[in-house]
C-alpha cells in the first residue's frame, strides 16, 4: 500500500500467476522461462483471442465453438476461403433446387445451373433453346450492350454436331486441333469440339464502375461471375429472380 492506501502497480506475466512490481521485471521473467503469450500459445483461434499450445488443442475449440474462419457449422465444414464458404452455402445442399426450367420444370440450385442446362440445349421440351437463341433474345433487349459485346460482325455460328476423325489421334491421346488439348476417349474430344469452347466471347460482366472487363463465352458463365459477387456489381440474390426473364424475354437484371 502506498500514502493514499492504494496497492502500487503491478506487471503479470502472460502466462502464469505470478505478478511483478515493474514491467521490466515482468518481462526478465518471461524471457527466463518462455512465458511470452505468443510462444507459450503459439496457435490462435480463427476468429476470437483464445490461443492454444497444440494444432490438436486449438482444431478442437474452433469445431467445438464453431470458430473456423469460413465455417459451416450445419454441414460441420471448413473451408479455406469466403468464397468457397458461399459458393458451398449457396449450394443444393443449402438452397435446394428453387430454380426451374421454365420448360421441363428441372430444378437447378442457381440461375448459372440452368443457363448451362438451356445453352447446352438438354431441355427435352425445349431442344431449340440453346447459347444462340438466348443470345439473339438478350441482345434484343440489351442495344445498348450492357451485357452483350456490341461487335462489328457477327455472325450466326454453326450449331451442328462434330465429329473427330480418325487423323485427331496422335498415337496416344485424341487431340483438338485447335488448342492442342488431349482426350483419351474419342467421345471427350467430340463433347470438347461441340461444347463453346472455341466459340467468340459474346456477354460481358456490365460493371462499369470497377472496370471489370471480364468477358464471357456463355450466359451461365457470366451468371456465375455474378453470383460470385466477386466485383459486387449485383447481389446473388438478384441474379437468382431474374433468370427466366433474362433468358425468356431477354429483360436485363435489376441493379
């Protein structure tokens, strides 16, 4: 106690209970027997201050807490970044399959999962839907390219099937001749030759702001930009109401 009946300051050591009358003291001490927080506890939380002395120590406080930094706590998983934790949250497995084919009624968890589903023309009640016919009805709603690239030319692209012949094997693998990709089955390079691989990119992400500048092959691969919210033009959300107008009557996505 001092004059006035208060106890003088003192320092504690970080790890254990013993008190020191300065700071310095303190400190000698810590250095004496490696009680600095920091290396006695070496392994930190995720998220709060707790700090453990074993990788096994703290793996167990952030399951039991659910303290992972991108954690789902109802599909107990970690993930090792945000964006995958949202695209795992905005996943079937948590959105279900609220989206439907306007045509056969499939449901898909995201507006990109039934863009690729119309472009690819797989809808039995619709085989006329495809990435061309989708362009033509957005490009009409969008003059002034928005979403669309506005080119000087462009032309109607072949939709017809290929087929690799026999010359695309190289001894080993089928080989595209354009990209020089390989495939061991001749069915992979068919799927690769049809699929819009090689096709001009015709959408663009409409983020003028930030100058994105993404440019896109298909509608489901500009809708999965966007639902990325990785340049946060428009929420998720959005994307998944606007779908079937977008597709269907080519009207633009609210912002």
């Amino acid at each position: 106690m001092d004059a006035t009946d208060h106890k003088a300051p003192t320092s504690d050591c970080e790890v254990c209970n013993k008190t020191f009358r300065t700071q310095h003291a303190a400190n000698q001490h810590m250095d004496a027997v490696g009680h600095w927080e920091q290396d006695y506890y070496p392994y930190e939380c995720d998220t709060c201050t707790n700090r453990y002395t074993s990788e096994e120590a703290v793996q167990r406080h952030m399951k039991d807490a659910g303290h992972y930094k991108y954690y789902c706590k109802v599909c107990d998983r970690k993930f090792e970044n945000r964006n995958n934790l949202n695209m795992h949250l905005r996943s079937r497995v948590h959105v279900g399959n609220g989206i439907k084919c306007p045509f056969c009624k499939t449901g898909y968890a995201t507006a990109s999962g039934l863009a690729h589903h119309l472009e690819r023309a797989a809808c039995p009640n619709a085989p006329y839907m495809n990435r061309e016919t989708i362009l033509r009805k957005v490009r009409e709603c969008d003059p002034h390219g928005r979403f669309t690239l506005k080119q000087i030319e462009w032309l109607q692209e072949d939709n017809s099937n290929y087929s690799a012949t026999d010359q695309a094997f190289n001894g080993s693998s089928w080989q595209c001749y354009l990209c020089t990709s390989c495939f061991k089955l001749r069915r992979g390079l068919n799927q690769h030759l049809n699929s819009p691989v090689h096709k001009q990119s015709v959408y663009r992400c409409p983020n003028t702001r930030s100058q994105c500048g993404k440019e896109f092959v298909t509608l489901a691969a500009l809708f999965s930009h966007l639902e990325s919210e990785s340049c946060s033009v428009v929420r998720f959300e959005a994307v998944q109401k606007g779908v079937n107008d977008m597709i269907l009557r080519g009207k633009m996505i609210a912002f």
